[in-house]
C-alpha cells in the first residue's frame, strides 16, 4: 500500500503520523510546518503568530503522545484597541468600563451577546452575512465603532462577506476570559518542536505537486505511482484536471502578510492590540506572551490579512518592510528601536468564511475512490481555523482512508 500525502502543515503531518505503518511519502514545496515554520535568529520563533486554547482537546492529547506536555506554558494575556493613535485596554471589568468609545447600554449589550454566544447553533446563522447579523442583534453603533475595524482587519477587503456563524463561533472561542484577560497556551521554546517530532520517521519530499495523473486506478505524483492520496494543500493549488473530476465548490481563499520585528524596547505591554484605519489590523508582541529572556530581544508581530490578487500582497518583502516601519512609527514606534524586520508572505492562508460557506464543505471522500481531501477546508476548521481543527482534519482523514482499504 503506497499512500501520498501533499502538504506537510498539521494536517499533512498528523495524517501521517495515523498511517505511520504504511510509510506514507509526504511532499512538500516549501518548509515542513506550513504557517508554523519558524525564522532562525539564534533562537526559533514562528514566522506567523500561533497560540492554543484549553479545549483544543486533538491538539493536547497529541503534544501528550509526543512527550511535549512539560513544554506547555498558559498565560493570561492582555489585549487592547488602538484608535486614533490612542491604546485602550480591553481585559479587567474596569478597563471596559472606561473605554470611550461605546455607551454603557452597547458595552452591556456585548456582554450579554459574548454570554449567549458559547451556546448557539451558529451553523443555523451560516446564510446570514455578519454586517447584517450584528446589525440586527446589536444595533448600527456596535457595528461601526467596535466590530467593523475588527471584521476589516481580519477579512481585508472581503469584510463584507463574512457569514455572521464565523462571528458567533469567534465570540464562543474568545468567551472563556479570566478577569484579568483571556488564557491561551504556547509551547516555552516554540511550535518548532511539535513540527519535528511530529514529521520524524516520515518521508518527506521537498518537491512541488503540480499535477497528479490518474490511471486504471492508481495515481501519479512526479512518476511515483501511489494507491492512495490525501491533499492537504490549499485547495486552489490543486491539478485543474483533478478538480473538474471530483466537482469542487469554489472556496475562496484570503492571503496573510506578517511582519516580525526584534525591537531594543517594548511598545507596550498589551499581548494583541487590534489597530484602526492602518495598513497592518493587529499588533502582537510576542514578548508580552512569553518571556523577554527567552529571546534577548523584544518580538513584535504586524499582521494583515488581504487576498492573492490584493495589491499589498503583490508587494515585494523590501517595500512592505519598509511601509510596515513607516506606519508603526506613525502609530508610536520609534523606528531606532528597531533592531530588524523580516516579511512573511502565505497566499493561501485560510477560507473566507463567506455566507453559504457550509454548503461547501468537502468531505474527506471524493469521488475519485482513494483521492481524499482534508485541510483548513475540513469541517474541523469550520467556521474558524485552528490549529486543533488541523490537527483533527489529519487524524479524521488518515481513519476514513484506513477504513476504505481494510487497513487496521
């Protein structure tokens, strides 16, 4: 049994550690790791920012079964709003209280919606478009002054579009807050660790998948011939041929653009501050998760989200390095404390989680018998991508291949 994986994120790589027995050949174009692969700086830190929460049960009981459980740090973080060029912390009861920019009715509004929010059925919501379900729910101030930018810096331009469930799913993630902030959960030293157990013993082949053939049943990756497949790869990088075959929906996809700073100072003491009416929608110091000693520099995060087509995505690394340095001098950084910036670019980062986006759902089977599909397109990562949604998705499909072949 000769089984193919493209794609070695998490997805790729839990897939292959479920059918580890049959050597699985995993190919992969870029870095073993997908959004988790890291920039050497003489210490090891993401290139896109990553945490976990508490009820990420796949994600724990795997970083468990490879002996990383002593690895795992939980921090209360603190968050915060810029407008104006102004930062309004966004964590205690009192913090909320003072924040200027909503009445008392709409801030206990919110608060009732975030309470109702963990036990809804959001997939009834999947039809309704965000702009229209927070206005109906909550009124047009809440819209404009709290959700807006926050939908503007998540979605880019694709805003709009959004099915109001991506939203009521958020909120039920980010509700479980302690009072001093919301917990989440890293690994002291970085993700780089899990990514390595994880793919060690596994085959990888840095190789681009450009086509796969078919024929009598059997596929074809670079003239190796394969029993099996799992395409765990951004769906629009799939062979067109292929995709006609098995009748795909068209999913759209948004691009993520990361900047990472290693900074002489702090820029403040918040964990993820979401940023209005600038280039970049967030600021995420790293450094105010996890230790400034880990690093010996302070770690900073830009991160933008646009489309494949977007022109800030067309960018070069060099001119949005220097664009992002010149926008977060405008918002407050003194650009001499800057020791370096590196500029992450991922195409195909995750689905626009768009109305009617459950309707398009793959499931892991196709219709070509023994050609799977499973990613951030899976249900586990509907309507929010995660990285225990991934996680799940490789183990979900590594059983479903498993049961069709008879394997054990």
């Amino acid at each position: 049994m000769k089984i193919a994986i493209v794609g070695a994120g998490l997805t790729g790589l839990s897939c292959a550690m479920e059918l580890r027995d049959y050597n699985p050949t995993i190919f992969e174009c870029c870095d073993v790791g997908g959004l988790l692969s890291y920039c050497d700086r003489g210490y090891r830190i993401e290139k896109f920012y990553h945490h976990f929460f508490r009820w990420d049960e796949d994600l724990l009981d795997l970083i468990k079964r490879l002996g990383l459980s002593s690895r795992v740090v939980w921090k209360v973080t603190r968050t915060g709003f810029m407008i104006n060029g102004k930062v309004h912390p966004l964590n205690t009861p009192i913090e909320i209280l003072r924040y200027p920019h909503l009445s008392l009715f709409d801030k206990l509004k919110l608060a009732i919606f975030t309470l109702k929010s963990r036990g809804r059925d959001y997939t009834f919501y999947d039809d309704v478009g965000v702009l229209d379900g927070i206005r109906d729910e909550l009124g047009e101030r809440l819209l404009n002054n709290f959700f807006m930018p926050l939908l503007k810096a998540k979605f880019g331009e694709n805003y709009d579009k959004v099915s109001y469930a991506w939203l009521l799913a958020r909120v039920a993630i980010r509700s479980n807050r302690k009072l001093r902030g919301e917990e989440l959960g890293y690994l002291k030293g970085g993700f780089w660790q899990l990514v390595e157990r994880m793919a060690e013993g596994v085959e990888v082949i840095k190789k681009r998948v450009d086509n796969v053939g078919y024929l009598n049943g059997k596929f074809y990756i670079r003239g190796t011939e394969f029993d099996a497949v799992v395409w765990t790869a951004p769906l629009p990088l799939l062979d067109k041929k292929i995709a006609e075959m098995l009748e795909l929906p068209k999913i759209n996809y948004q691009s993520s653009i990361c900047a990472l700073l290693g900074c002489k100072e702090s820029f403040s003491d918040l964990y993820w501050i979401n940023v209005d009416n600038a280039i970049f929608g967030a600021i995420i110091e790293h450094t105010n998760f996890m230790p400034f000693e880990d690093y010996g520099e302070h770690l900073i995060y830009l991160a933008s989200y646009t489309t494949p087509e977007g022109d800030l995505f067309k960018m070069s690394e060099r001119d949005l390095a220097n664009l992002y340095l010149k926008e977060f001098e405008r918002l407050g950084m003194d650009r001499r404390k800057v020791r370096w910036i590196k500029v992450f670019k991922a195409r195909y980062s995750a689905p626009i989680y768009e109305t009617g986006y459950l309707k398009k759902i793959v499931p892991y089977r196709t219709k070509l018998k023994g050609f799977y599909l499973a990613g951030m397109f899976s249900k586990p990562n509907y309507p929010e991508r995660s990285m225990n949604g991934s996680v799940k998705a490789g183990i979900e499909v590594a059983r479903v291949l498993k049961e069709d072949f008879g394997l054990s």
